[in-house]
C-alpha cells in the first residue's frame, strides 16, 4: 500500500470513528459506538484533549499520545504499541493489553490520575516530575503481566488509594519486573499472591512510606523455621517415648 494511500484511508477511518462536533472538538476524540479505528503504525497526538471510547480502537505498533482523561467503555487494544496520558484512566474491563505499554506522567495541567476500576496491563510506567498523584481504587486491583515503573522526579510521586484506611493493591507476578523511584504512599500495596513491591526499607528508594502499605515499601520478613540442636532433638525423642510408654501402661477404664 502506497504512503498516499495509506494515509487517505487513515483519515477516513478517523473520519468514520470520531463523531466531533465543532463545540466538542476543542475538548474531547471520540471513537463512536460501533465504529472501529486500526492505528497500525501510525501515531496520535490528542492535544490534552479527553479521549472516549464506546466503539473499537486498536493501537498496533502505533502511539496514543497527549491524552488527559482516557475513558473507555468498547474496547481498547494494546497491541505492541504506546498509550500516553496525564489524567484520569476509566478502561476496566476494555484495555486489552496485549503487549503494549501505558504511560501515566505529567501534562496538560494535570496533577492527579485517578485509575477507576480493575485494570490489565502488560507494562505500567508512572512516570514524574512535576507534583503528581497516583490515586488507585480501595479494595481493587491493578493487575501488570511484564513490568512496573513507579518513579516520581523532582517531586516525588504521591500514591494512595480511593478511600482512606482502605488498600489499593497493584500485582506483579513473579516473572515480571519493578522500578520503584521517589514515590511518597499510603493505602497502597502489593497483592498477597505477587511480588513483594520495593522489598528494601523505604530510604533505598529515596521513598515515604506514610502506612498501610502491605507488601510494599518494607523489608520482606523472611520467617526463619525453628530447628533443635543434637541434644534438644534427643530430649524430643526421649520425651516422646515416655509419653507413649506411659500410654501403653494405663489401663482402660473400660477395661475390668
């Protein structure tokens, strides 16, 4: 396919997926309910604007950038490609991620990102330098397949969960990798089945920990499993087979 040509058919296929009116524009992309945009290797920059999803968006090697708000209730496929956004995620349930990457950093007079629901992602980067909160829905769980990159800049990443006192939890699995950098959390932790998250004292990790952070931000206790010197085990035994011979010498009182 001809460079000309293919960028005629891109155009039209945004032409058919985004429903903008001229109002809208300025504000927010949308790709329509029953439409269905392929990126292939192609790139978008959202321009700060909302990006809402009802139909059918799939990134292929491509790049989604310059988002603020990402709301997605059709279906977003990761492919091998980049999402980039600054501002609130709303995709549980319709991120396919595939083997792509999703980027939370700093942009479009953002300062916070709400993740709302449990999402899937193959890799996760947090990513800041300006004053930024990472804030993840109590109770749920974000769930990462390959990789974590949580890393604040010269203000440090500030993480909490949807509700004070409640657990946000994020999982990686054994195989996958972390990167935790200044980051500043409370009511956030690691799943009880994933890796233990950040496992060195806070301070390798120029971090706070505020509290209520399972799993996460703390040396992982190695429980040590209690043994017997020669002589304690001997005492056992001993002690052992006098309570067995002492069974086997009372009679039962059933017995006459």
């Amino acid at each position: 396919m001809n460079s000309r040509f293919r960028r005629a058919s891109f155009c039209a296929a945004a032409l058919a997926c985004c429903a903008l009116s001229s109002t809208a524009l300025a504000q927010q992309i949308v790709v329509g309910s029953g439409a269905r945009l392929v990126m292939g290797s192609s790139a978008i920059d959202a321009g700060c604007r909302d990006v809402q999803i009802p139909g059918n968006f799939s990134i292929g090697s491509g790049s989604l950038q310059g988002v603020r708000d990402l709301t997605v209730s059709g279906q977003l496929d990761g492919g091998s490609g980049l999402i980039s956004l600054s501002g609130d995620l709303a995709a549980a349930g319709s991120l396919n991620p595939q083997s792509g990457t999703v980027r939370i950093g700093d942009g479009c007079g953002s300062s916070e990102t709400r993740i709302i629901g449990n999402h899937q992602f193959n890799n996760l980067l947090v990513q800041t330098s300006a004053a930024h909160t990472l804030e993840l829905p109590a109770g749920g769980t974000q769930s990462i397949a390959s990789s974590l990159q949580l890393a604040g800049g010269a203000e440090r990443l500030v993480m909490r969960s949807s509700s004070a006192g409640a657990v946000g939890f994020l999982d990686l699995p054994g195989g996958g990798t972390q990167l935790v950098s200044r980051v500043d959390a409370i009511d956030v932790g690691g799943a009880p089945f994933g890796q233990f998250l950040a496992p060195q004292a806070p301070e390798f990790y120029d971090s706070i920990d505020r509290g209520n952070t399972p799993r996460f931000l703390g040396e992982e206790l190695a429980l040590p499993i209690p043994t017997l010197s020669p002589g304690g085990l001997l005492a056992l035994l001993l002690l052992v087979a006098g309570f067995a011979m002492t069974q086997l010498r009372t009679p039962n009182r059933g017995e006459h």
